[in-house]
C-alpha cells in the first residue's frame, strides 16, 4: 500500500501512519518529496488493505500495490486452470470449446431438436436455464426443475454435459444435483451469498462478468467461490454496459488478454447475450477467439420468434452449424481446434 | 410499443407483425414513410412486451411506449406514498427525514455512543449493518445477529427505529424481526430472488439503487417487491459510478425529480457512501435536500479512524450535530422541517 | 511518482529505473515488498511525468502522485480567485451569480424580450450563443457576427454584460471584441488549439466540462489557458453522460465542492442543459447552489416552442422569475446572496 | 418520428402538434392507446426533426425513427465504398489494410528506421504525426512542419503513402499539402469546425471515434466532412472509455460490424491505442480483424523506452514482423489478405 499524505500533512500526521503501520507488525518507508510525503507500507497485505487510511489525519489517499484478490492470480498460480467436464477439458490451450443450446428450456421438444442440431453442428457442452433472472417480474421465469429434469435427460441422449443457471442460494444443491457446471449470472456476481453457496459444493462454476463490473471485481467475486473450497472457476465475458445502443451490451475482447495475465482461470465469451442481436453473434463469436477466449457460448432456439427469452439474438439451427465452421477457421489461424 | 421496420422489409414482414398482434387480441396502426414503415400495437401493455418482435423477419427495433413498471409508477397512483415507521412519516412533503448511525455495527459501546449522539443530533431514525456485502472476501462481514440484538436495544435505549441490511434470502425473517426497515443494498438491487423475499413480509424496504443501474431499472426492483404485497418501498439514492476517481461515487440529484415525476415513492438520499470522503458529506446532503430528496442517511462513528468499514467517509458525533444544523437551513428554504 | 515493478522483474530491471531516474537529476527510493519492489521517484514533477516509465522491461504500472496541472491548483494559489466583469464579482463566496438569457439568439425581439425579463427578475449577466455547435450538420448553427451585435446591443440597453460560445480558433477575436465572457463549450474542452487561442487574449473564460471529462482532465484544459496568460478561467458543470436516459445529462454536484478543494478556480452550474427538460431546471438549480456553486446559468426563451436550439429546457420569462425567487432563499441557506 | 403524449394531455394538445405537423407539410398518424396517445410524423426528415416537440405542451418524448445521417448511410449508398491511397484500396472486402508506424515523428533516424522495417514487414501506408494533441499541456506537442517533411521523404524513400493528424482548422491546407491521408483525433470527434474544413479539401480523411461517442454521434461527425463536399473518410475505432482501469481504453469490436451494416464507409481498428501496452496489440489486432475491419493501425517505435509519446503501447520492430504474420493468419481466417 502506498499512503500518500495532504500537502499540508503535519510530522505528527506522518509519525500516526508510521506508528499504526509499526503497531500491526509492518515496516514503513517515508519519502519526503517536495510537495507531498508518501509512506510505502509493507508487510502482511491483507492486515494493511483493511484498515482506514484514508480517515487519517493528513491522508489524501491510500494507493494498493497489490490486488484484493489471491487465490485466482497468476501470482498464486502460474500454470492455466483446466477444468475437466466430462471429458471436456476447458482452459486448454489448444482447444476452443463450444457451448451451446437455447436461453431459456422451455419444452422438452425445443430443447431436444436444439440439442440434437448442436451435438451434430459441434457444440461439446449444452446451455440451457431452468432458471431465469428477468428485469421485469412480469416476465417467463423458467420451468424451474422440471427444466432440469429436461435438461438432465437431453444430456444422455445426446451426449452432451450441461451448464445451468442457479439464482437462489436455496437452490445450489438442487441445481447442482443436475447439472454438470452452475452459472452465476450478471446480475448476481456481487451476490456474495449466492456465490459462497456455489463455493461450498463441488461442481464447476460459470462466473459471468456483471453490467459494469471491472476485472478486479471479478476477480474479487471468483476469489469467494475460491475461498469456500471451489477452485472450478470458469470465467464469462458477456458484454458490458456502454453508452452505444446500437446493440445491447459491448463485448469486452480487452478482458480476454488482460484475465489471462492476471489469473490462471479459463475464459468463455458469450457473443449472444453481448449483441443481443443475431446478426453480430458471428462477428463477435470471431472477435472472442481470436482474442484468444477458450471458448464461445451461443444462444441457438428452433424458432426464435417464439422464444419466451431473448429471441431477437437466437441462431437457428442452421445457422449455428455455419457459426461452427467459421469459429474453426479463426481458432486454427489462432492454434486452437475446436 | 412502437415497432419500427427495416428500410428492405417486404409487405409480408408487414402481414406476419399484423397478424402476430392481432393473433393476441391486440390493433395494429401501420405508418408508411418515405423509408420506413411503423407499426404501433395497441392493446394489453404485458402481453406485447413479452413478445420478441425484434426475432421477427423484416423488424428492426420495438420502442416501448409505456414503461414496464406498474404499480409503483404516478400513472398508477398519483399521490405520494408515505411510510410511517413509528411515527415517523417517510416521504410526508413537509419533512426531511434525518437517518444517521454507524455504518457497521462493532460493538455496544460504539453503537450506543454513536445512538446517542445522532438522537441528540435530530436524527429520527438509527441506521447500522449487521450484515455487511464486500467486495473482498476477506473482509469484516457483520456482527450478525449480535449486532441485531444490539440495534435493537439501542432503539428502546434511545427510541429510534432502525434500519438494517438484509444480503441472503434466507436471513429476511431474521432481520425483519428485529429491523423496523429492511434494507436490500447496491449489489442486490437486482438479486430478484431477494427482493421477492422482502417482498413477502410487511416491514418497510429500503432499496438502494445499482452502480449503474437506470431509472427504469430500479423502478423495476421495486415493482418485484410491490408484486409480492408489501408497497413500503423507499427509494435510496446512493450515488452511481462514473468516470472520475476523485469520489467514489456520483451523486445523481437529478434521480430524486425524476423518481418524483415516475413513481409515487419516497426518495432517501444517502451522501456518505456517494462521496466516500468526509469532507464530501455536508455538500452532498444539502443538494439532495434542496433537489427534493424525503431525507438523508448519513454514517457516524465516535473513532472513525478505527471503523471496520468506510471509516473515511463517516462524520463524527460533533460533525454530525452540525450538519443537521446546516441541513435545516436548506430543508426550511425548500418547505421542509427537519 | 511511484513505479511499481513486476513480480517477475530482475535486479536490472530495477537497476535500469534507478539509472534513468539519477539519469535526469532525481533521485529513487526503493521499497522491497514481499511480492513486489516498488520506487518512489522524486524530483522535476513535469520531467518525471513525461518519460515513458510503463515501457521499461519489468515495469508493471507507474502512478503519479502529483496531479498534472499546476496554475490552476489549489498547491498553487490558496485563496479564491474572484473575476470582476463589469463589476459583477464571480467567484465571490458571499455571492451566487445568475446568468441567464436564450441558448441562441434568433432575432432582435428574440432576444431583447428574453434579456429585458431576466434583467427584472435578478440575472447580472445575459448569455446568448451567435455560433452554435451542433451534433447534426443540418440543425441551425447561428446567426454569427449579427447575433454578436445584437448582444453588444442588450447589454448596453440592460445594463448586463454577456457570455457568449466561440468554436473556432480564427472566431476568437471577433467573438472577444463583442463579448464580456467566452465560452469554450462542452465539445470543445480537448480542442487544445482553441484552449490556447483563448488563452492568448485579455477576456475571462467560462470552460464547459466535456461529457465523460474528469476534473483532472477538465483543469488540464484550464492549464492550457492559464499556460498561454489568461488566468480568468470559470468551470461550468453542465452534465455528464451516463447510462440513464431519463434526463439528458447528470448534473454531478459532486464536482463543485471537489473542485473547490482542487482548485482556486470560480465553478458555475448550467441546470438547463444538464437536465434538458423544463421541470428539471428548479431543483437541479437548487442543488448546485446548496452544494455550493458560484452561480448558475439557466436557459430562458419567450416562446420555448419555437425555439430553434433546446426549446425542451428553457424556461418562460414568469418561470425564471419564480426560480430567481426559489434559487435565492437556497442562496441564503448556504450564506450567499444573489 | 414518433411523438408520444403523456398521459394527461388534453385534446387541444394533441390538436397543437398534428396542426404544426400540417403547417410544415407533413402528414400526422393519430394513435389512440390504454394510456397514451402516440403521433407518427410522417415528411421531410430534416423538417420535423429540427421542430422543438418536446417544449410542446402534453408532450411526453419524442423519439426519431430515423437517424440524424444521410449521405453516409446504408440508406443512402449501399455498395461499400473503396478509397485509393496511392494503389492501397482502402475498404476492399477482401484485404485488410497494415498502416504502421511511429505514434509522433521525433527525428529522421527515428521514423526512418521505423518506416524501412513497418514496410519490410508488410504494412502498406505509414503513420507518423507531427502535431500531437496532448492532455497536458507541457507534453511534447509535435515536430510540425518539419515532421511533415520527413514524412514526405520516408514516402519516396520506401514508397509507403501516410497518414498524418491536424489539430487545428488553420493547419489543414499545410497537413494536406503533404500528406496523403488527414486524422481527425478522438478529442476532435465533435469538433465541428474541424470536420467542416477537412471536408473542403480533397484528400482522405481518418475519422477517431471520440472516447464515448455513440455510434450515432461518430456517424453525424462523418457526415459533417461529407456535407463539405469530401466522401472519402475512414472510420477508426480506438477504444472508448469503460470503468476498468486495467488496459486504457476498451476496443469495441461490436462497432465494427454495426458500422458496416449502417454505413457503406471503411473501418480501421487501432490496438495501439485502445490498450495502451504493448502486450495487448496482437491479441486487439486478432480481434480487431476478425470482427470484420478493412485494416488495423499500429504504433511502432525502435526504441520505445525513450519515446516522446506512448512508448508503452509502442511494438519494437520485430514484434511488429511477428504480429504481421499472426494478423495475416487470422485475416485469411475471414477471406482476406494483408
């Protein structure tokens, strides 16, 4: 931490921080400049982050050297995260997985002849909520375990694990005995109860990115999962929050380099609910791999004019299998199969 | 809703939105332009939001004309709600409602002094957390239900109602029988499953607004709570996230006008955790009054150099007893008492 | 500045900062932290700031401590600074200014109406745009040097000296041999050629924050003008962008006493633009005063709704009136007259 | 456009806006809803939207149904437009551009260097600018005309046409007399003044996105330089600003295909100022090409740790050569060559 004091700071200002630093156990480094006096505090980085410099007399601000977060840091570990899902290892280099399936289950019939057209097309893991977060209370809010069960179903048929949607603390366990990896969603990625839930059991977990959150935040929220015991982390960018309205949200491909050097995790992009519009879901599927995502996840619906969730950025089948062929060729020309 | 067609829709894309609406019991008004033509749907406001009109063949956006928010918009009730808790009537137009306290509640005597001097002071209600939401796991979480216990003596010691924080759905039917209001905080904004659960008991809710959150957002929030029956909703404004650093957040006054117009409920301001810097906390609370805000939510500690939490930014007993002073000032210039 | 190098840098990579530092005359201390090496590098402010410090190999981050802008800082000059024009003293912390006339000027009756009204209703200087910066190249851009005269004209008819817009640097004698004030306007605050120009002549300044500016980037622009002379300059807070769209802008209050504490510099609030909409201009005036503002500067228009630039936000002459009225008995709440 | 009435307008108000509809030769589409009634103006674009509809009494909004632009839609041309630099067709749908170099000239040996091995690499155009518009104003601003020189010299010396900034209206003619492509900056996006005479003059203009600008407000500045009389401008997105601190800017790579489906105009992607660090470039680059740009625009420096400017986003010449061969791989990826 480096303590920088106010212009007009007294000595007696200067010798409280010092002697607050000395009285937890750590060393402190005066350099007197000439307008401003700064305090380099070291020791124990978890002991100095909690204290309030900044109500001290004479401080005008405490800067962190280190990030808030540990476990999840490439300063922890230096070696990827791989996270094996039924056979599918994601966070490997050399592979860029492909999830797919429709937003929301909404019947057994929608979610079959969708998951039968993405194992065929390429997809190796299958969304699908049973859970849905609406803006509005107005809206479909899933078939809750029923959906599930639909899901659970769809898996042995087709082959294909599944990644779910969990809202409510009180349904980890429900969710988690279905579904073979749990997402936490944008809106609960601050959700600190939900996400020591997910910590606390032992299937993988999709973190989405929240609307405006920055990678340090995220990182923070992942850091909870973590510290419960759950080290399957996978990472999900989804767009963030602009001012463009053009498409619903602005897919951060910045973040895909920048959590890659600060954190061993793997990362998935989401170019459906980034766009929210079909026809940019290739476009930013590409964008993803090539800058260096290890995998896509995409929103595929039989009919998505009858879609009761975001229809309007929905593949067709059809078009799905044409996403895959064009993904590979990016992920080649970036060394990755998919 | 107002659904604009693109320039290269065909009379077919026309017909297919036609009878989509018709299909739903719903009329069709349809605009030819020059360039573009547009349909307005008129009929049942829920049923035609749901729709996903932007999946359809030859539509390029749907304007929403009505917001998706009910009972908690003036169009559904046009006098202003006021919440009396213990007496105290939370958006009466005639008065400025001072809530103060410790942010996190440490221990009785930190709690009891600081009571003491906010009743002293003018405040009318107590605030301090007993559960507290961090960005890092390791951080000081909240006493718990200590520290409802102890609330709760502070109120009869000092007679002041108080308010808490409620983070896990699970906790609701704790803290509401101690707490005289919930609050659902600025992560949990859009934590639906928390905010039906606050929705289902009859203590009033405070909730705060997202970082980012819009207008329509929160007013959204607030209608989940409204859904489930409890109508005791107070709106808080806590400032919001923009680009500059120099405070940790931005004070939207222009929310509290807008809220006015919108919505028929009470609007809170709370200066202490926008500024996130002492020196931030008379300014901010004097413009949230003179914009119109119902009242003010200010922290206070008697050592804030040594508070757990956002000690930086809480105002000490003797500060506090000012700043009502001077809040009073800009409180009687806009028609209210304190 | 503090240089925070990487954990995997080597000593020669701290020796090469240490080098470059002595190099240039200052002099480095070193800190060796558990995980990381940091280096305060003291000496030449500006020399410091310029050397490309995150190019060096081992470097993670270089964080200044020491705000870029010089003149305009209260470090650099303590106490207030007060601009005289034409007897009127802004900047003046017993007096809140009222500037007040059309957003452009249109017409001789136009604009005589609009001035003669906020005369008697307690305005002590007119504003009225001759050139008009506008989004789309079709919109009405102003009536140029007539529109100039035609001010010349009301102020010596009124008795109030004027504030009027320049956008181009070759503009910029003219507009300074008619007007009292210039403006550089919102889009213009990173137009450094223009900074400079208005720098370069004798007439105060008022400097419109850019939508998304920070005010270290806002008192950069000012330094641009201190730097060339003129050391006349007046910020106005005119709204920022964010993400809500209720209102045009988002008046951050916030900034008026952060920029007292940063800087010397006279700061005026425009409620007009800032909120876009009639009803908003009264308590967003209010808010700016009671967080401290050195004036305010309101739109006001005989006939909004022929109006050909913002009709939406200006006020009749009888509303101004009662605003003058309202905006004052906030004035005195905060120890100000008007 | 649409204009909607709030729920208490009156019969007169809605009588007021069709007659003015009527007085400018406009026809009005009446629609009577539950709670609104909505008004579909139906003429001249330009007519109803300059009208001030929203000052209107019973107004609620009013809400465009076609954008502000004209010549530079899709609408208006809808064949891609191809500009040629000297052979170089900029906009062709089967390359992808390579513009590099230095971010400033500083010296001839400096750009030189740059220039032989960018060109040895495969870049087609060079950049280099010889006014830089800095946010303080005691950077390093810019050779001026003797760095235009040299750029003209480095053309004939390895055949590479290049692409230089002007900062100021006055400069315009001197830029344009030496170099083949001008570069209005990101801070002079809205700088109308700007646009206006680089539209009167013949040679290609590089248009920066400015930090926030919607996609909307980019185009409008576009179309400005288009109005003059100049068709041949080039978009380039360089990142906007977002909350997170970790990379400078965010590349929005969503523009690109947005903007190829509004607009027939090229688009460029800079990773060199979008991240900020040199570790980013290539994996922005990727991204950049993938989503669909023309070309991509890099900074490149010998000696980057001496830099006057942005050394540490600046690429040593080898790693450029290296990025040119990766971009290359990814181009091919989207059927196009380098």
């Amino acid at each position: 931490m480096i303590i920088v004091l106010r212009r007009e700071a007294t000595d007696d200002d200067v010798k409280a921080v010092v002697e607050r630093l000395k009285s937890i156990g750590c060393e402190a480094h005066v350099s007197v400049g000439q307008t401003r006096t700064v305090i380099g505090a070291i020791g124990d980085r978890e002991l100095i982050q909690q204290l309030p410099w900044e109500a001290m007399s004479g401080v005008e601000k405490a800067v962190p050297v280190l990030k808030p977060f540990k476990f999840v840091s490439r300063d922890f570990q230096s070696e990827d995260t791989i996270i094996e899902v039924r056979g599918v290892p994601i966070g490997d280099p050399g592979l860029c997985v492909v999830i797919a399936g429709p937003c929301a289950v909404e019947s057994r019939d929608q979610l079959f002849r969708t998951a039968e057209a993405v194992k065929k097309a390429g997809a190796r893991v299958l969304r699908g909520d049973a859970f849905k977060p609406r803006t509005s209370p107005y809206a479909f809010q899933g078939l809750a375990e029923a959906g599930l069960q639909l899901l659970a179903e769809a898996r042995e048929e087709f082959d294909l694990p599944f990644v779910a949607e969990v809202l409510d603390p009180r349904d980890v366990d429900l969710v988690a005995s279905y579904a073979d990896i749990l997402r936490v969603g944008t809106r609960n990625m601050s959700n600190f109860t939900l996400l020591q839930e997910v910590g606390r059991q032992p299937k993988p977990v999709q973190l989405k990115r929240g609307f405006t959150a920055t990678l340090e935040e995220w990182l923070n929220a992942a850091e909870y999962i973590f510290k419960e015991g759950n080290h399957q982390v996978i990472m999900v960018e989804r767009g963030i929050r602009t001012f463009d309205t053009a498409a619903r949200n602005t897919l951060d491909v910045t973040a895909v380099p920048l959590l890659k050097q600060m954190s061993h995790l793997p990362v998935i992009v989401d170019p459906s609910h980034s766009g929210g519009r079909r026809e940019l879901v290739l476009p930013l599927a590409r964008a993803g791999v090539a800058a260096g995502a290890d995998g896509i996840m995409v929103d595929v619906h039989p009919t998505p004019d009858t879609a009761l969730v975001d229809g309007a950025q929905a593949l067709l089948p059809s078009e799905f299998t044409e996403l895959v062929v064009q993904v590979k060729r990016v992920a080649e020309a970036v060394d990755r199969t998919v």
